[in-house]
C-alpha cells in the first residue's frame, strides 16, 4: 500500500512539474542584478584589423578575474573585423557565448543596435545599466542618411586612432562598420528610454556639447574625450572596478584612463576626458543662447582652440563662448557657472601627440562654421543647432 501511495504521489509531483514547465518558454528568469554594462564594440574597421579589440576584451577578462565586477555582469557585443557579430559575456571564468547575430543588419544601424540591447536587457535583468560605446568616432558630423556608404577602402583611414594626426574628415559621427556609420541623432533615436543611466565613450572626438546636447535624454552622465584618443582606449582593467558598481564613478573611471595616458611619455601622452552632466545641459543650453543673442561677433584677433590636428570642425566651446561674453560679464557669470554645473569633470595633457598644444579644454568641443576646414554636413538637423548656435545668425 505504501509503496502505491509513493507511486501516485511521484506521478502527481511530476505532472506539476511539468504543468509549471510548460507555462514558460525556455529557461527561468535570470535573477536581477545589481548592474548590467554592455560593452558595444564594432570593430570591423581599422581598429579590428589592429587588434586592439581583442586587446581590451583581455582587459576585461583580467579586471573579471582580479573581481572588478563585483555583483554586477559585463557583456560584450563585438563586431570584429570581417566576422559574424555576437553578444557574450564577460566573467571570471572567462568568455561565455550568448548569441551570434547574421550581418544582414550592420552594426551601425538603429535595427541591430536596437535588438543587441533588447537581447542584453533579456538576459541580464538589472537595477542599473551602463552602455560603453567603443569604435570610431567623429563628434557630430552628421550626412543625413541613417548609414551612409563610403568607399570601402577608405574605411581603415577614418580618423584611425593608432595614427596619431589622421583627421581626414568624413562623414561619420559614430562607429565604423566596414565604412558604414551612425548619426548622433540616429543614436539619440535608439538610446532613448532605454534605462541606461552612463554613456561613455570609448571613442574620439565625442564629447561635443552638440553629441551631448543630443543624448541628453539618453542617459544621467556622458564620458566622453573632445580630441583624439590613443586606439588603446580606455584601460578596462582599471576602470571596471569603477563603472561596475551599483552606483557608478564615472569621475574614478575618467580619472583613471586620464592618469593612464598621463604618466606616459613622449608623444603617448595625450588624452583629453570628460564627465558631462546631461541634467544640467538645458541650462547650458539658455546660458550659452543668452550670449549667443547678445553678441556673435568674435574680439579682434581670436584664435579659437583646435582640438584636431588638421581639417578641424572642433573646437573648444568654453572659450569661444568667453570670448562673445567678454563685454557682457552677468551673461558670462551664467555661462560659467551652467558650464561647471554640465562639466563636472575634465582634465587634459598639455599636448594632444605632441603637435597640438592645449592652450583651453572647457570639457566641451563646438563646431564653429566660420573657423571650420569643413562644411556644414547637415548641422542644421542637431536639436542644438536648432535651440542654440540659431541665435548665432546675422541679426537683421
């Protein structure tokens, strides 16, 4: 008898079983975390060909290993040159395999990075989210396609951070997938709503107040380099520590790839960094239109600041700004102070490759048409085009 009781009571437990199976497709819910960071990284350019993905890929790998993550969990979507894309995750026991994506969509485009960050968000349930945005990158630039197409062949010169000085312009903002590209406002389309609460760069030339201006929706903060940045990046192995936690330092993470490149020497020594507060850049915005409105006239004899070596479209927005101010000092107290409030942290060498000095670094970069080598590339289509350098055109 007992033994027939047994039996039923194993056939009824397994029915159960299966009943609660059969409710939910696939595999449990991953428990939340206090952290989830997505590392989206298209390398299917010059920087791949040179390996410098793989390199900081093993950064991350060693920073895992020594327990930089903490609670929280890292995942990489790595486009690497000439390869299928995948989505994997970064953990102490090394790299583990989450998805391979087709190339049907490139990397570039608002379709792909839309599905990588739904599958990351799937997959690692978070409090937190942080997003590291590494490839190429060119601040602003926008030519008013989503993902336009250059010459292939031209993919590998497009500002390639391992040649110091390459500042060829093209018409790129983000990314470089096989000489596809992403518009800053493409970007700001994808990222907003999207939870993340830090963007950090991992790429050149992007912290802009116009790329800022854009993504102010996107996220809390916005690390970001206004000049060129050396194609090793951001040190992982020192970083992680910071970024991983629940509550992320992005000024520690800043100063620590700051210090990195500071303490080198020679013309390795070149870095520019960036910590923008995106709630206090509306105010920016008012402030800096105030001035704007006031005067557009630059003081005779200004030499703006380049922040590229060659064809240069950036230059630094602090001093420009000061300068239209000089003659209105309530109106330059407000840009100052709204300036501090937005940049909260920056720091840079005294050069950038040892041929470019840097005289100013307000943290920002700003396109000033009339000093610019380059032409507009649509520059009307920035939200900060529109609400802000508008003021700048000749009154009437």
């Amino acid at each position: 008898m007992k033994n027939w009781i047994y039996s039923i009571i194993l056939t009824l437990a397994a029915a159960m079983t299966f009943a609660a199976c059969s409710d939910n497709d696939g595999p449990a819910p991953a428990q939340e975390c206090e952290r989830a960071v997505l590392v989206y990284m298209v390398a299917n350019n010059s920087l791949g060909t040179a390996r410098y993905d793989e390199a900081d890929i093993a950064e991350m790998l060693d920073a895992a290993a020594h327990g930089d993550l903490g609670n929280s969990r890292l995942f990489v979507y790595h486009h690497s040159r000439n390869a299928d894309p995948v989505l994997k995750e970064i953990t102490p026991r090394g790299e583990m395999l989450i998805k391979t994506y087709n190339t049907d969509n490139s990397s570039v485009s608002a379709a792909r990075m839309n599905e990588v960050i739904a599958d990351f968000k799937r997959t690692a349930p978070a409090t937190a989210r942080g997003l590291i945005l590494w490839s190429h990158g060119s601040g602003w630039i926008e030519n008013g396609l989503q993902e336009p197409t250059v010459n292939a062949q031209s993919s590998p010169g497009v500002n390639a951070q391992s040649q110091p000085g390459n500042d060829a312009v093209q018409p790129l903002s983000f990314g470089d997938d096989g000489g596809r590209y992403m518009n800053v406002t493409t970007m700001a389309r994808v990222l907003d709503g999207k939870g993340f609460d830090y963007i950090y760069f991992d790429c050149c030339y992007m912290a802009g107040v116009e790329v800022a201006y854009e993504l102010r929706r996107c996220a809390d903060r916005i690390v970001a380099s206004a000049t060129e940045l050396p194609a090793n990046g951001m040190p992982y192995d020192r970083t992680l520590r910071h970024l991983m936690k629940a509550d992320a330092d992005l000024t520690a993470a800043a100063r620590a790839t700051f210090g990195y490149y500071d303490n080198l020497a020679g013309s390795a020594r070149t870095c520019t960094i960036s910590v923008i507060d995106t709630d206090a850049l509306d105010n920016l915005a008012a402030a800096t239109r105030a001035v704007y409105s006031a005067n557009n006239v630059t003081s005779e004899g200004f030499a703006p600041q380049h922040f590229m070596t060659s064809a240069c479209y950036l230059f630094d927005f602090g001093q420009y700004v000061d300068d239209l101010a000089a003659d209105y000092p309530t109106l330059k107290a407000d840009f100052d102070a709204a300036l501090d409030d937005a940049v909260i942290y920056r720091a840079s060498t005294p050069n950038i490759w040892n041929i470019l000095i840097l005289r100013h670094h307000s943290g920002l970069s700003t396109y000033l048409p009339e000093f610019s080598a380059t032409n507009r590339y649509n520059y009307d289509n920035l939200q900060w085009a529109k609400d802000v350098a508008s003021a700048l055109s000749p009154k009437q």
